[in-house]
C-alpha cells in the first residue's frame, strides 16, 4: 500500500467512525442527552406542552431516517451534543447549571446555530402531523387552538402505500 492510499484511507476510517460511532459514543446515550438538552431549550409552561410531551427526539430520530432529510442536520447536532458532553452536560445537572451550560455555549457562533437548529425541530415536533413521530395526541396543535388543513397524511413523507 503507497503512503497517499494509506493516508486516504485514514481519512475516511476516522471521518466514518467520528460519525458513525459519535466520537466513542452509545447510539442511545446521544439521543438521551439531545433529550435533556430539548427538555431544557423547551420547557413545560402554562400554556405549551414541553420537548418531550410531544416527543421532539423521537420526531428527529424519525425524519432523520427519511432519504430526504438533510444528514448533514443531524451531524450538526450531534456535534453539538458532544461539544456540550465534553464541557460537562449530565442530564443530571440541575435546571440553573443547565442554563449556564446553553448561555455559555449560545455565546459561541457554533452554539448559536446549534440551539437555533434544534429548535427548529423542536418546533417542527411541537407543530407537524403527528404521523412523523411528534405532536403527540396533538398536543400542540391544542395549545395553539389549531385545526389541521384536510386532507392529513395518511403515511409518512408522501410515500403510497
């Protein structure tokens, strides 16, 4: 093996594991702290249910299954999740030690961008069908007093059955 294949090959071993193994990671464990993280971006208050009432992890773990989703989304913000793991998120952590946590990190260009992506889908959890995994019971759509338009997806991202 020449020393550019065997640098190339480097490349791609380390780009697919970061990736794929989430920086040494457990699938589960990422997901469970983005959990936290939503929790605490989008909290339960008198009038909204909070991130996970309407399941806004579950929501992204299916869309980001779907071809159409942008993987580089969920790279991003599983990047983030371990940027925020690394400087010493717990799902422990109290609710005002959380909130140093994420104005520390919303100072930073990355943070801000993170935060503002997870939201995103957060709120897309809180507002789509309840057909892509989110809006539980439409718990959204009643807190907002939305009925939806007609006709509703019968199946997940316009696929016939």
């Amino acid at each position: 093996m020449n020393r550019r294949l065997f640098l190339g090959l480097g490349v791609v071993v380390s780009s697919a594991s970061a990736f794929f193994g989430f920086f040494g990671s457990k699938p589960e464990d990422r997901w469970r702290l983005l959990q936290s993280m939503q929790n605490h971006l989008f909290p339960k208050s008198d009038r909204f249910p909070d991130a996970e009432t309407v399941a806004s992890t579950r929501f992204l773990k299916m869309v980001s299954r779907d071809d159409s989703f942008e993987k580089d989304d969920l790279h991003f913000i599983f990047e983030g999740v371990e940027a925020l793991r690394k400087r010493g998120w717990k799902t422990t952590l109290s609710d005002r030690e959380k909130e140093q946590f994420m104005k520390a990190f919303s100072q930073t260009a990355f943070g801000e961008n993170w935060i503002s992506l997870v939201l995103n889908y957060t709120f897309e959890a809180l507002l789509g069908d309840p057909i892509y995994g989110g809006n539980v019971h439409e718990k959204g759509w009643k807190s907002l007093h939305h009925h939806p338009g007609k006709p509703r997806p019968k199946v997940p991202f316009g696929r016939l059955s």
